[in-house]
C-alpha cells in the first residue's frame, strides 16, 4: 500500500471508524447497564408498592408502565451518544404524531383502555371472569393486553379495548355462584319422589352450600317425561367441583332409585 493511501486509511479510521466503534461500545454499555438499573429500580418500586399494601392489579399496571417509560429514556440517552439531537427527534416525533396515531389506533386504544380498566376496576388480579369470550384468571392487566389463565391452564391474552368494550362476566365479585344441572325422568316417575331423594343426596355433596340450599324442581316437561333442575351453590372455586359431583349424584340416584330410563314414545294414528 502507497503511503498516501496509508495515511488516508490512518486518517479514516482514526476520524471516522475509532470514534464510531467507541460510540457503539458506549450504546451497548449503556443498554446493559441501564437495563439492569431499570430492573433494579422497578423491583424497588414494586417491593415498595407491596409494603404499603398497594393493590395488585394497580401497582402491576404501574410497574409495566414504569418499565416501558424508563425503556425510553434509555433509547433517547443512547441515541445521544451517537450524536443524535434529541430536541429534533421529538420535534420530528410530534411531527408525525398524527400518522402514528392512525397506524397504532389500535395501539393506543389499548393503552387507554387499559387505564380505564385499571381506574375502573371491573375486575383485579386473580378474579376469575369471562371477557372477549375467554373464561380465566386474570394473571396481570398490561399496558395494552389483560393475561388469563384459562381452565386448560393456557395463557391466552385478550386487548384491553376488546376487554372494555365487550361484556365481562366476574365470577368473583360475589361469594357464590349457582351450579345449573337438568334432571331428566321418564313418564311414570313421581317428580316428588326424585326431588326429595337428590335434595338428600345433592346436600351432602362436599363445598355444596346450606344457605342458599339447593334448589330441585320441575323445570319443563319434555317428550320423555319431567325434567328436574338441580340447582346447588358454592364457591366460584369448587365450581367444577360440585358440577362434576352433582353430575354423579343425578347419576347414582336415579339408578338407585330403580326409575326406568327416560325414553321418547311415538303414537301414529292410522287412517
């Protein structure tokens, strides 16, 4: 290599590459650490939160958005080490705020449905509800999605504007809930007899309440005879529960019983 080219690569490396290297060295450092301070601070914030008994489902919106908020800064501190002016960065952001707010409509209803949620509180942390058509317990309420643990144990996210905007269904709020089962009899059977025989046996199920007491009663008549509606309660907790055991109870008392199996019967009259 010629000495004038030698210089001129000296040159460029030492007024331009070094320093661009050194700056990316900078931003890295500075993303690690700054990650790491902003781990750090929100564990404390959120420590911080619990010791003065802070709700949960508040101070998890809170973390998320102490988290998301200081992320940016961050981006903003890195971009000044490469040099970028940061007022000409927000003027520009202001600038475009109009199409971004179109492109991330969406976005940004969830953000606000979010604060909504949170002020509003139809539901908190660990309520199990029905919303956007998926039944679960609400896990967290983010910025802009609600986590659920459904009852097949999958975590499944729902938008916060599909939240809001839906109807939600809390199953917590109130003590207890009713368990809604169908008793079918076939003609011949007295109702009476059957009631009185799974009010005996239904009241003794496990986490069945006495008050209210179970409710057994003809419902509607079908073409195969009466049909019952066994209506116990219990806590939204042994909901499944009681279902599957009530389910059983139906099963063992009318076999117990001896009452025939409900059957259709068809009369065709001839010419």
């Amino acid at each position: 290599m010629n000495p004038p080219q030698l210089d001129t690569l000296t040159h460029f490396l030492q007024t331009y590459a070094l320093p661009f290297a050194w700056r990316i060295v900078g931003a890295l450092v500075l993303w690690v650490v700054g990650g790491w301070v902003i781990r750090i601070f929100a564990r404390l914030v959120n420590n911080a939160m619990k010791l003065r008994h802070v709700d949960n489902t508040l101070a998890t919106y809170a973390n998320a958005a102490l988290r998301v908020g200081l992320r940016l800064l961050l981006v903003i501190a890195i971009l000044g080490v490469f040099g970028i002016e940061t007022t000409s960065l927000a003027a520009l952001l202001a600038a475009a705020g109009i199409a971004i707010g179109t492109a991330w409509s969406g976005l940004l209803s969830n953000l606000a449905a979010g604060v909504f949620l949170v002020v509003l509180r139809p539901f908190k942390v660990g309520d199990i509800i029905q919303a956007a058509g998926v039944t679960g317990e609400v896990k967290s309420i983010g910025l802009f999605m609600t986590a659920l643990n459904t009852g097949e144990n999958l975590r499944t996210f729902v938008g916060n504007s599909k939240v809001l905007a839906e109807t939600i269904v809390n199953y917590t709020t109130n003590g207890y809930r009713r368990v809604d089962l169908r008793a079918q009899l076939a003609f011949g059977v007295d109702p009476r007899d059957a009631v009185t025989r799974l009010g005996a046996r239904v009241a003794g199920i496990p986490n069945v309440l006495a008050d209210p007491a179970p409710q057994i009663a003809i419902n509607e008549f079908s073409a195969s005879g009466p049909v019952l509606a066994v209506r116990p309660f219990c806590a939204t907790e042994h909901y499944q529960q009681v279902w599957f055991d009530t389910n059983a109870a139906i099963a063992d008392v009318l076999a117990e019983a001896g009452y025939p199996v409900p059957a259709t019967y068809q009369v065709t009259r001839g010419n």
